[in-house]
C-alpha cells in the first residue's frame, strides 16, 4: 500500500482557501525575517521544506465553511502553526534525526543546541502572536493544547520499547501529542467568531478525530510509505522502539510463544533485514489493515461532527481533506 498522495493532491483541496494560505505564508515570512543572520539563515532553510499546511487549510476551510472567518484567524492559525514547528525542532533533537521532508534537519545543518534554542524562539513568537488576537479565550484554549503537545510527547519517550501499551494508551499519547494541535485549530474559529459551548466541542472534536487518524496513518506509513513522498526511510520507528498500533494489534493476535519471538527481534537492535521481519509479522496477521480501518473509522466519525455544515464550497473541500487523510496510505 504505497503512499500516492503528495502536496499536488493537497493544494487541489486547499484550492478554495488559497488567498488565506497565501497570507499565511506572507506574514509567516515577515514574522521570521531579520531578528538575527542566524535566524534568518534558519528560518529560510525551514521555508524550503515548509510541509502541507495542514492546520492552516483546515482551519481556514472549517472557519469558512461555518462562517467563522475573522481579520485574525491568518494570525491564529500562525501561533498553532508555530507551536507544531517548535515541537518539530525539538523532537529532532531527541531523535538524533538527520532529515525531514527530505532535508537536512536544524540540528544536523547546525547543532543541537541551536535547533533547541530556534524551537524556544518559535514558541515565543507564537505566543506574542497569540496574545496579540486579544483572545483571551482563544490564548486559553492554544495554551492547553501546547500543554497537551508536551505531555503527549513525554509519554511517548516514557513507553518507548513497552510492548505492553494497549491500544487505549496509544490513542491518548497520539491525541496529546498530534490531534490536540488539530482540535484547537478546528476549535479556534467558533472561539474567536464567541459561538456557545455546544460549537466550539464539535468543532474540537472533528479536529481531535482527523488529527488522531492522522497520526495513525503516520505511523502506518513507517510500514508501507513510499520514502519519495514522506522524506523519511520505512522502519524509523521500528528502529528507535516506538510503539504504534500496527505492532500493538499484532502482538494481542499471536500466542505467547511467536509473541515472544517477535519481542526478541524488535528489542535485539532491529536493522533493515529484521524490520522486514516485522514488516512480514505485521501484515501476516492483520496489523496493517486493522490500523488503516482505525484511521478511517475516525475520519467518518469526525465529519458525523460537523455534519450540520450547510454545501458549499469549503465544506465540500473539507470532506475532501478529510478522505485525504486516510487516503494517503491507500
């Protein structure tokens, strides 16, 4: 199941909030330029290889699409998209990785030190620009969410080679560490448009359930992604004993005894020959299938969320990206 979808298929969705993005790109340069030479050799390296923007288009589409828009959603969206790119830089250190989309990461083109400290100055500018909606509730709600990014992420190095994790704890670390990102951009439109309550958790929770799928097929995609459209080697996260719901699914399907063979291999430091053992191991026993329905259960169960959304235009792209989410590893 080779990835086939690659930003082409992504700005065809993206099509109807264009403008929106182009300002998101417009004001993320102004907002990365001239602080330092340092700075702004980092920063243009980063807008090389600046991914989908796939906060942003789903903010912009579901904020259009429920008339939610305003003159700082742009604004926003850019603090989120800030957090995520901090998060990013430090999580490469942690990593000891070499690339991203493709590219050299901060921390392998300068030092780790520097990586760090670039993801510090992000997290900064996000919440000066945060703070600068004057939406108290809007900088309450981000806050929680950069909260749960950290937490999220904690918990993923705390279970790292714990083969006992269920698949309950896996879904809480994915949302804490991925779709909480997801719900605030989802959430940010009825909050900053002051809706009640009732609109603001439904919008949450579309953005929680697609950006949970969205983790899934992330981690399907270290089994079956085409390394050409995801920028990274299969097997990564075999490779640094991380646990992902492929191998937690089909360790629950196996007897003690081939689950202890397959624990031996995946503890005995995996290279490419054995990773094509768990590669084998995962398929032959429904992993690969079972996380691809997962992921797809929740992309219909977040639109179920949003499915009061009048037609138009945004709401049809919406429904777009959402498929696009799953479809990525079909």
């Amino acid at each position: 199941m080779p990835s086939t979808l690659d930003n082409h298929d992504l700005l065809e969705y993206a099509r109807p909030v264009q403008a929106d993005l182009n300002a998101f790109d417009s004001k993320l340069n102004d907002h990365l330029q001239g602080d330092s030479p340092l700075i702004t050799s980092i920063a243009r390296h980063l807008l090389k290889s600046k991914g989908k923007r796939i906060r942003p288009t789903f903010m912009f589409l579901s904020s259009r699409a429920a008339d939610n828009f305003t003159e700082v959603t742009v604004d926003a969206s850019l603090a989120i998209e800030l957090i995520h790119t901090a998060t990013l830089l430090h999580d490469d250190v942690v990593d000891e990785s070499d690339l991203r989309r493709g590219q050299k990461t901060v921390n392998a083109k300068w030092t780790n030190l520097i990586s760090v400290l670039m993801g510090d100055y992000l997290f900064a500018k996000a919440f000066r620009i945060m703070v600068e909606t004057n939406s108290t509730e809007l900088s309450k709600a981000i806050s929680v969410a950069t909260e749960r990014v950290s937490v999220g992420e904690l918990r993923q190095i705390e279970e790292t080679g714990n083969y006992d994790l269920s698949e309950e704890e896996y879904l809480s670390i994915i949302a804490d560490k991925t779709a909480s990102l997801f719900a605030v951009s989802c959430e940010a439109g009825p909050i900053l448009k002051r809706r009640g309550t009732k609109e603001r958790h439904r919008f949450a929770s579309f953005g929680e359930r697609i950006g949970t799928a969205f983790q899934i097929t992330d981690d399907l995609l270290d089994f079956v992604g085409d390394p050409d459209v995801t920028g990274k080697e299969p097997g990564n996260d075999v490779f640094n004993g991380k646990v992902t719901l492929p191998i937690i699914y089909s360790l629950r399907q196996v007897n003690a005894k081939s689950k202890r063979e397959m624990l031996k291999t995946l503890r005995d430091n995996p290279d490419e020959f054995s990773f094509k053992k768990v590669y084998r191991f995962v398929e032959e026993n429904g992993g690969l299938e079972y996380t691809y329905r997962r992921a797809d259960d929740l992309c219909h169960r977040g639109l179920e969320s949003i499915g009061s959304l009048g037609e138009s235009v945004y709401h049809s792209s919406l429904t777009e990206m959402v498929q696009f989410t799953s479809a990525r590893i079909t």
